[in-house]
C-alpha cells in the first residue's frame, strides 16, 4: 500500500491536476451555465463565466476618412453620452463580468435584455440576432497556449447600429491589433467605409486566427508522427487524445460560425450593406476552410492513434520473435543436456576420452544448424 501511495505521489502535476481539470473545465464551459441562470427570469443580467480579476476597461475608437481620435479606459459616463456628430464609433468592452456596468450600457444603447443575456452568457454557440434597432452577433475568439499546448476561448458580442459598434469582451488581450493599426494606419477602405465594414474586418481576424491555432496544431501533428515512428512512447498517446479533445472543443466554436456567417451575407440585413456582403462572403469561404481543417486534423489525429498501435504491436511482434528464436534454439540443446544429465550408468559416452568434447561439439552443431534453417527460411 505504501509503494502505491508513492508512485501516486510521485506522478506528474499534469496527470494529477492540469488534465482532470481541463475536463473538468470542459464540462463546466457546457453545463455550467444553465445552473447559474436556472430559474431567472429571462433577461437576467447573469455572468456565466469563471475568470473574474479583469477590471472594467472601456477604449473609443472615433473616426472618419481623415479623422481618428483614440480614447483608452474612458469613463463609464462617456460611454453612454457618445455625441451624434457624423463620425464612426467603435467600442470596446473589457471585463463583462461587472453586470451592472453592462447593463447601464445596454439600456443606454436600447439593447434587449435577452440581447444583454447573451452577452453574459458565454458558454453558447456563435449566433446572429437581427432586430429593428441593431444587430447582434456571438461568436468565439480562439488563442493558443505555446507552454501548454491548448486552445483558449473567449466570447466576443458584437453591437451594430448605423454609426456604432460595440464589442464586449470577457477579458484584455484580443486579435484585433491588427484592425487597430490598419484605423491608426488610415490607409485603406477601413476608414472610409461605414461600422458595418468594421465588423467584418473584426470577425474576418478572429477567423484567420482560427488558421494560426490550426497550425499550432499541424506542427505539433507532425512532431508527434515522427517520434511515434521512431519511438512510439506511451506519452505521445496521451498528448494525442489531449489534443483530440481540443479539436473537439474548436469544432464547436467553428461549427455553429458558419450560419452565423451566411446569414450576414445572404439575409437582407439593412445595416449590413450590399457593398461589404461581397467580402463577408470572403470570410464564408475562409470558415468553410477552417472547418474542413479541423476534420483534416480528427482524421489525422485517429489516423496516429492507429499507427502508434501499429508501431507498437510491431515492436511487441519483434519482441516475441527473438524471443521465440532462443526458445527454439534452446529446445533440441536442453534436450541433449537432459539426455547426458540422466542417472544411468550405461552410457557409452561417459567412457569415451573425448566425451566431453563431443557433447559439446553436438550443441554447438546443433545450435549452427538451427541458425541455418532461420536464415534459409528468412525467420531472422
């Protein structure tokens, strides 16, 4: 008992903490919601996630094709008093867990409190709400993790109205710097178009990102292959099925995106023109494209599963055929040695001058002869 009590002590932290509670975690991400909303009246202004040390952040983007005006961590107040002065205004959200500074925005802006639900409520599938005063869209911003080789997931909520766009994000650190510099920049269409070219610019990031996390996977794919091909360790099994269960987790993300997307550039929504329909349609084909990967990768993944078998049941296999050759090597020479270790005393050749000699002469013989047959039948 006190030898199992230290191989259990002694097993990896990433064994005993980290994978069970990634599990863990995945299964709270999707069941874990509807306990904190049960039995709330619709429209409540829940936070249905688990990361609360992110301070309330607010940062104004206001801009025209010659103008852009910065504002970072501006106050609450200034969020809701944005002048009607011409300009676009892009608003961006840190911290969503502080539900009443939310909700004073929300009701502000006129924003639905089933709207504002599902902006705390991050544990759902992307979706797209089209009412007469905005439009509402989810969907899940995907980064990886280089030390522990996993995914992390945010939810973003996009607000549009003519003017406005306000992104709510459930902490800092984004994929829009990109989108940031190309406002500061000042070159292209970004500036000149309207707020709803600017959320396509944002959802069109948070899709090509989905590409750099897939690669992440790729190059970790192919490591994986040539060690099981030259190794085959029982730990590149484990890292196998504990990617598995991440691309199961970006499936669900990628998945549902693509409805959201068509239903951007097929449906007559007024405030999205027709103008940035024709590059929506873009980021369709860029989802249909990271969807396909993802299912690229699952068959991969499985398609190693079965190779470390393989490789696997063919070092097993190896094992056993020399170990099966010494067998048969030394049957015929444990026979001999019983025949000449018998308790008789008539046995011509323990009289012989040169007995000895021979006994070993037959083994070795026997043993070459053997040899002999494996080599000619092609067994070794």
């Amino acid at each position: 008992m006190d030898k199992l009590a230290k191989k259990i002590i002694n097993l990896p932290k990433r064994l005993l903490v980290e994978e069970p509670l990634n599990l863990y975690s995945g299964i709270r991400g999707m069941f874990g919601e509807s306990s904190k909303t049960a039995g709330l009246p619709p429209g409540s202004a829940i936070y249905t996630g688990f990361r609360k040390d992110t301070p309330f952040n607010v940062d104004l983007f206001v801009y025209s094709e010659n103008h852009l005006e910065e504002k970072l961590n501006i106050s609450l107040e200034e969020v809701i008093d944005l002048p009607d002065d011409g300009n676009f205004h892009w608003v961006n959200i840190e911290g969503i867990h502080h539900t009443d500074k939310v909700k004073a925005i929300c009701d502000a802006y006129e924003i639905h409190p089933l709207t504002m639900e599902d902006i705390l409520s991050v544990g759902q599938r992307p979706q797209i709400d089209d009412t007469e005063k905005y439009l509402f869209v989810a969907l899940k911003m995907l980064q990886f993790d280089e030390k522990k080789k996993k995914t992390t997931d945010e939810q973003i909520s996009f607000v549009l109205t003519k003017n406005l766009l306000i992104t709510f994000q459930e902490r800092k650190g984004d994929t829009f710097e990109a989108v940031r510099n190309r406002l500061r920049a000042g070159k292209g269409r970004i500036r000149r178009e309207g707020s709803d070219y600017l959320l396509y610019a944002l959802i069109d990031t948070i899709v090509d990102h989905y590409f750099i996390v897939l690669e992440k996977f790729g190059d970790i794919l192919e490591e994986i292959e040539e060690r099981i091909m030259f190794q085959g360790q029982k730990r590149d099994f484990d890292l196998l099925y504990t990617l598995k269960r991440e691309l199961i987790h970006i499936r669900r993300s990628v998945w549902p995106l693509r409805e959201v997307i068509s239903k951007l550039e097929r449906d007559e929504i007024k405030l999205i023109r027709k103008h940035t329909r024709i590059y929506i349609r873009d980021v369709y084909d860029h989802t249909i494209q990271a969807i396909d990967s993802v299912e690229t990768y699952r068959d991969f993944i499985s398609s190693l599963g079965d190779l470390y078998q393989s490789v696997i049941s063919n070092k097993l296999n190896q094992v056993m055929k020399t170990l099966t050759i010494f067998s048969v090597i030394f049957i015929p020479l444990t026979f001999i040695a019983g025949v000449y270790g018998i308790n008789f005393e008539n046995v011509p050749e323990f009289g012989w001058e040169y007995g000895y000699v021979y006994f070993w002469s037959l083994i070795i013989g026997m043993a070459v002869v053997t040899l002999a047959i494996f080599k000619y039948k092609k067994w070794m």
